[in-house]
C-alpha cells in the first residue's frame, strides 16, 4: 500500500491542493470588478495548481481508488486505513459544518460578514464539494507510511 511518491511530496501536494482553492476562490471574488493582466495570471496559475495537485495526487498515485474502493477490491490493512481515514475525515467535515454554523449565526446577529451574494455562496459550496469529496484520500496521503 506504499507509495512511490515521498510523504513529503505527498504532503505538500495535499497542503497545496487544498490553498490553492482558498487562494482561488478570493481571487476570483475580486476578479469581478476589474479585470488586470496580473490577476488574470494569478488566477491562471493557481488554476492550473488546483488541478495539477488533485491529478497528482487522486489520479497518478491511485489515491482516489484506494479512499472509495469497495471491501471486495481491498485487503484487510487497506480496508483499515480506508476506515480510519474516513473516522477523520467524518470527524473534520462534522466540526467544520458545526462551527460554520455557529460563525454564521453570530455572524448573522452581530453584522459581520456574512455570505450574502451567489459568488460567496457558491465558493462555499464548491469548498465543501472539494473538501468531501477528496479528505478522505487526502488523509491517507498525508499519513500512509514511505517505502
């Protein structure tokens, strides 16, 4: 169950798939006033990072198969890893849905930000697709021991 790819590398794949899209996302907020030359570039790069970091990590190293794998395709270490990584990320999803919650609601009482245009909406939603969809294969990423 080792992959050829260092933690290391793994690891900063991870960390940079997930800020990319952070960095993307208040990019492109800003992007729908005024358009410069820089920032088009900077939107292009990072882009081009957030799928380059997710066909890394979830295509070329086969982490995808191997976090969404049936029990049958699976060996009994692989089916425990796969469960432990999906314990965590259960565990992550939970606490950052409860506190977005709580943060909106105080938010929402005490005038501060508050997601109120569909730009702001929608990043949130994209956010929450990427995180769901990809944490379980990223935690194994970021702890599956090297060669």
């Amino acid at each position: 169950m080792t992959r050829i790819l260092s933690k290391k590398k793994r690891r900063v794949a991870v960390m940079l798939n997930y800020i990319s899209y952070v960095i993307l996302i208040f990019f492109f907020s800003n992007l729908l006033d005024n358009y410069q030359f820089i920032e088009i570039a900077g939107l292009g790069i990072l882009a081009i990072l957030l799928v380059g970091t997710f066909i890394y990590l979830y295509v070329n190293i086969n982490l995808w198969n191997l976090g969404n794998a049936p029990d049958n395709d699976l060996g009994e270490s692989q089916i425990k890893v796969r469960n432990e990584s999906y314990r965590y990320s259960y565990i992550v999803i939970a606490t950052l849905l409860l506190l977005g919650v709580i943060c909106m609601a105080i938010a929402f009482d005490a005038g501060l930000w508050f997601p109120s245009t569909y730009e702001e909406g929608n990043a949130i939603v994209w956010g929450a697709i990427l995180l769901t969809m990809t944490l379980p294969s990223a935690i194994i990423a970021w702890n599956e021991k090297e060669i």
